[in-house]
C-alpha cells in the first residue's frame, strides 16, 4: 500500500521557490548575453539582491548554475519528446512506426523553436571554460535513446525494412564500441547506425533552422521540415511511405 507523499515544510517551499527564481533570472540572462554571460552577480542583480553570497547556498558557483539549466533544458526537451511517442504508442503497421518517428521529430522542432536559447546551451557552441559533468549525461542521452528504441521496436514489429541495407565494415563496427557498450547485447549493428543517423541528421535539420541557416532558402519551414523527416524515415527503414490516398508504397509495400 503507498503511502501519501510528506507535505512539504516551509522552508523547502521556500527553498524550491527561490531556486526557480535563480534559474528562471539565469534564463533571462542566457537570452540576452549567452551562456557565458551568465554570472551570480547579475543573477543576484536581477533578483533584487544586494549581493551574490546569499546564492551560494544554492549553487556554489556559474558552473553549478549552468549545469541545473542545461540538466532542465535536456529534461523539458526529453518530456517533449517522450510525450509525442506517447501519443502513437500502440500503432504498428504501415506507416506507424513512421509516424512515431515524425511527431518525435516535430515535438523536438516545436520545442527547439519554443526554447531557441535552451537550445542553444545544449546543442549549440561549448561554453568557454566550462565542461558539463556527468549529471548532464542521463538527461541528455534521453532523446538519442528514445530514437533508438523506436528501431529497435519497428525491428521488432518486423516494421524495419531499410531501403539499402548495407553490410557494416570491422573498423565502423569498433568505432561503434563505446555506443554498443551501453546497449543490450545483441542489437545489429546496422539498427544501431540507422538510429544513430536519424539522431544526427534530427538535430543537425533543427540546429539549421534555430540558428537561421535555412533562412531564404526554404520558405514553407514547417512543410519541408515534414517532408525530409518523413524522407528520411522511409530511407532508413521505419516502414514503407504513405501517400495521401493511404496506400503504402516503397519496397516490400
């Protein structure tokens, strides 16, 4: 039987509010000087404080500071992501899987665009002088993983038909190793590439758009974008395409 969880006292009320307080002055900063102008001093500045001390206690320093953002811009990134699978969870069959895949693809458009600067501390320029440790690692690895496991499903699902499945060479294998040693045993290698290549070429579409290098080249973003995700789904192997009649085409459709 679980039991109620304890009511929060004031103080770790208190303590939650101001933290939010912190990160949301941080927030303000990042959009209006970048990741490395973020400092306690004008955090505290900005939050009515005559001096930064009282933030310590909080976060010993910028670099613990930009470690929470970058933790809760993965996290929010990752609930978005996760949210949009959720909603196709149980469609298999034509253009299911494909589907999964291309409401992740916009969950993460929507929220890069939403976000443009929490994007940009976590998939833009390092922050000089400063290296993420490893309590980024889980919540960044979330939506790369969350990639993966729709292969591995439509692989399954018997949904995983690539167009050119190519045979992996020896030294593609090895460089895969430090990937593989983080994955069940027994995934091919040819899965691992595939969600590995969706992965890349997502965040590689969004970072083009976030940072305005398709400006003046692509008109209708959100079309294109819906198209080349969809493209690329099909070419990788999340099932055959599906045309507005509803009829699948494509290899083994």
């Amino acid at each position: 039987m679980s039991t109620a969880p304890r009511p929060l006292t004031a103080r770790e009320r208190a303590r939650i509010e101001f933290t939010r307080d912190i990160k949301e002055a941080a927030r303000r900063q990042l959009a209006e000087h970048g990741a490395a102008g973020i400092s306690l001093r004008g955090v505290a500045r900005d939050i009515g404080l005559v001096s930064a001390s009282a933030l310590y206690r909080y976060f010993p320093g910028r670099d613990a500071l930009l470690t929470a953002l970058i933790a809760d811009s993965y996290t929010s990134l990752g609930d978005a992501a996760d949210a949009a699978a959720a909603l196709d969870a149980g469609a298999t069959g034509p253009g299911g899987h494909l589907g999964r895949w291309v409401a992740v693809c916009h969950a993460v458009r929507d929220w890069a665009l939403a976000h443009p600067h929490e994007y940009a501390l976590i998939h833009g320029s390092p922050v000089p002088g400063y290296t993420a440790p490893e309590d980024t690692i889980g919540p960044g690895v979330r939506v790369p993983f969350l990639i993966g496991a729709l292969f591995a499903r439509a692989a399954q699902d018997g949904g995983y038909r690539p167009l050119d499945r190519l045979p992996v060479p020896a030294d593609a294998h090895r460089a895969l190793l430090p990937l593989l040693g983080r994955l069940p045993e027994g995934i091919p290698d040819d899965l691992v590439i595939a969600g590995l290549t969706a992965w890349t070429y997502l965040f590689g579409a969004v970072s083009f758009e976030v940072f305005g290098h398709r400006a003046n080249v692509v008109a209708d973003p959100q079309s294109y974008f819906d198209h080349e995700v969809r493209r690329l789904g099909v070419l990788l192997g999340l099932g055959p395409a599906v045309p507005e009649d509803g009829r699948p085409s494509g290899p083994g459709a």
